[in-house]
C-alpha cells in the first residue's frame, strides 16, 4: 500500500484513510463536508511551491546584481590598466 501511495505521491496514511472508508460502506468514501487531509496536503505544499518560489526570484535578482558587479569592475581594471599602460608608454 506505501509503494502505491508513494508511486502515485499520495501520503500513505490517506490512500489508508480511503481503504478504511471504502470497506466501512463506500457511500461514506467522497462527503463534500470532510477534509480528508488531502486537501490540507494540497495547501501545504501549494505554500511551500509560493515560499520556493519567491526564494528562487531573490536568488536570481542577487545573481544578477552580482553579475552587474563583476562587470563594472572589469570596466574598471580595463580602464586603470589602459591608464598604466599610457604613463609606461606601453
């Protein structure tokens, strides 16, 4: 039953959960009123996807900042050596 569930990524106690439920009357299996722990499953990861999310678009803000960085400093060193390189006569 665990192979199945993480097969399928589904947590094993809630295809457990529908077994039980199923073989207690399947009228009872799918009430509308009952949250039956996959839906807060679903709201767990839908805000963990938000929080990475996020994350990866700070991350690539940063790395683009530094990228903008590095640039400007090889200008400079490109500059300064051009400047030795006028008063060395090279």
């Amino acid at each position: 039953m665990s192979h199945v569930a993480r097969l399928h990524e589904v947590s094993p106690s809630l295809v457990f959960h529908w077994r039980r439920v199923l073989t207690n009357g399947g009228k009872d299996a799918v009430r509308p009123d009952e949250d039956d722990g996959g839906s807060r499953e679903l709201r767990a990861l839908d805000a963990r996807v938000r929080e990475l999310e996020s994350l990866l678009a700070k991350t690539m803000l940063e790395i683009d900042n530094v990228r903008e960085e590095l640039r400007a400093a090889l200008e400079r060193r490109v500059e300064a050596a051009a400047i030795v390189d006028a008063r060395t006569g090279n």
